[in-house]
C-alpha cells in the first residue's frame, strides 16, 4: 500500500471501522538506527542520517510508517537542563531545571528553527517527506505535558509537586502545553502525519486513575486537540495495562490509544469498544528479542486473532524495539501483519 491507502486504513481504524488491512507500525526507534549501521549521536544530530535510516526502514522491512523519534529532550533542551551527550545511547538529563515558580517564571517559549536541535528535526522530517512521503506515513513526537514535567525538573520533583504543590505542577503543565502547540505545529508543517504523544509517567506505574483524571487527562487532552488542529493523527502512548486507568484514558480525544505488552488485548477491545481504537501490545524483549521465528510468527498471528474483531486495531509493538533484536524477526512480524492482517 501506499501512503494514501494507509492513510485511508488509519483513518479507518480510528473510526472504530475495519480498514482493508491492518496498519503496520512497530514503533522502531532504537532497532531502526542500529539497522542503518549509525550510532545514535550520527542519527540524532544529522538530517541526513535521518533520511538513510527512514529510507532503510521502509525498503528493509516495510513498515507502514516512519516515526522520528531519536529521545525525548529536542524540544526541552533550550530551557537550560543539561543532557548527556552519548555515542551509542539516546541523551539523558543529568541536572534538571529548579521545581519553583520563579524556575517556571523564567521559561520562554521555544523557536523550532533555531532552538538546539529542532532545526535538525525539522530537517530530517522535511527531507524524510521527499524520499518516503509517497511510500509510507511519516510520524513525529511530543511529550504529554505530565510526563514532560519529569523533564524539566525531574521524577523525584514531580513526585514532590503532586503531594505539595499541585497548582504549580498544573502551571507547569500549561507552559509545557504552549511549547507542545509550537513543536506540533513545526512538525506538522514539516510533513509528519502523525504525531506519537508520549505520557509514560501518567500509567498505573506511577499514579492512581483519580490522580490521573485529576492532573494528565486535561493536559494530554489539550495536546491532542492542538494536533488535531493542526491536521495531524494523534497516537496517546504510555505503556498502560491497567484496565482502570486505560477507562480513564479515553477521556482523552486521541485518534487511538498504543496499550502495554502486558494488557489483556482482549478485555482491553471490549473495554475501549465502541469508544477508541487500540494500538500495540507485542511484546518487543519476550517476542522479538527472545522468541524464536516461528513464536513470532505465532504470536504476531494470535495477536491479530485476537484484536482485529470489530476493527479499530492498528499494529504497534507495546515499547519501542531494543537495537540488539534480529533483524529476521522484525521481518517475520512485518510479514505476518501483512499476509494475515487483512479483513
């Protein structure tokens, strides 16, 4: 399929409808740099590195979309925390900013076009819609305001703002809002179709339903309604399993929600059934690090028994997929999306 008939199946799914195959996109990330023979600092800080690794993606293992993601601190790195600068591994933070007002009073609002590395990025997505935009969909990604917070100033800060100081943890989160209406926008125009919205501290891992109705859902909501604006397809993604906290969730106006590898695939379906399309759910370390080809193939192919019914399910690994996994197992899964994935 090309990009428009994937388009037309993504859109599909998302309406709860039964597209003519299911979407493939594993989220690659890490597997896809290491495949295109880059070490990560040759991918993240070099547009064209960018393209080679998009362009081997699609041609080796045929992935429905392209989504560039190389870490979470792009758009963050302007307001002065300081992050590690690796070969081989993704950047870091290693001193955040202060968890105070007069921190968060000090903050302005980025320029995607001369801020750190986010000229690079838009680079990248702007070559990557030239060689690929035909063949596959584009992805791009901005951190759900929660989430975000832990960015700026730390977990542990977080932690402390959540049990003393929630107004300013939900100021925070505004600013962090009006950043994210800038870097959606710059990527949109850029020609990602879709932006991965990531929020993994907003999960049963870290806080109850009530705090996440209670402080993430109003914040990732406005996020995803600034995507929609903007014309874009929003995929919510925190890793989640729990079935209380996934009802929560799709107060959230995301296009589909990406689900963990340890959800129940099938009580998820009937819990968001009627009401969102469900993403993920394949295990990347159990199955395609560990598994053998034919559980691969297996699993890919229950998987798919199991969430298909009904529609509203695009294929999507539950985390991203570890640089060390066998390039014929990524292969094997693509394919098997693609012999058993149509209706």
């Amino acid at each position: 399929m090309e990009r428009s008939e994937i388009i037309e199946c993504i859109n599909k799914c998302i309406k709860l409808e039964k597209p003519t195959r299911v979407p493939c996109l594993p989220l690659g990330l890490e597997f896809d740099v290491a495949q295109s023979g880059l070490t990560h600092r040759e991918f993240r800080t070099n547009p064209d590195n960018m393209v080679k690794t998009g362009v081997n993606t699609i041609e080796q293992f045929g992935y429905d979309w392209f989504i560039l993601f190389p870490d979470d601190l792009i758009e963050w790195e302007f307001t002065g925390i300081a992050v590690t600068d690796e070969s081989k591994s993704p950047p870091a933070v290693i001193d955040h900013l202060s968890p105070t007002r007069e921190s968060l009073n000090k903050l302005r609002l980025p320029n995607p076009e001369s801020d750190g590395r986010m000229p690079l990025h838009l680079e990248g997505l702007r070559n990557l819609k030239q060689e690929i935009g035909k063949r596959a969909c584009l992805a791009g990604r901005i951190a759900a305001p929660f989430s975000a917070v832990s960015l700026l100033v730390g977990v542990e800060a977080l932690m402390f703002l959540m049990m003393e100081d929630r107004p300013l943890l939900k100021d925070f989160m505004v600013y962090i809002n009006d950043c994210n209406e800038i870097w959606a926008k710059a990527q949109l125009e850029a020609g990602a179709d879709i932006i991965w919205l990531g929020d993994c501290l907003a999960t049963s891992k870290f806080i109850s339903p009530d705090d996440l109705l209670d402080l993430a859902v109003e914040p990732a909501d406005h996020s995803a309604q600034i995507i929609r604006k903007g014309g874009g397809i929003s995929f919510y993604h925190g890793g989640e399993t729990s079935l209380a906290h996934l009802k929560v969730a799709t107060q959230i106006s995301c296009d589909a929600i990406n689900v963990g590898e340890n959800a129940d695939i099938v009580e998820v379906k009937k819990l968001l059934s009627g009401s969102k399309c469900v993403m993920g759910n394949l295990d990347p370390i159990k199955v395609l690090r560990e598994g053998t080809e034919q559980m691969v193939e297996n699993t890919v192919k229950e998987l798919l028994t199991k969430a298909m019914g009904g529609g509203g399910y695009i294929f999507c690994t539950g985390e991203g997929i570890p640089h060390d996994v066998p390039a014929e197992n990524v292969k094997i899964a693509v394919d098997t999306v693609r012999r058993h994935g149509y209706y």
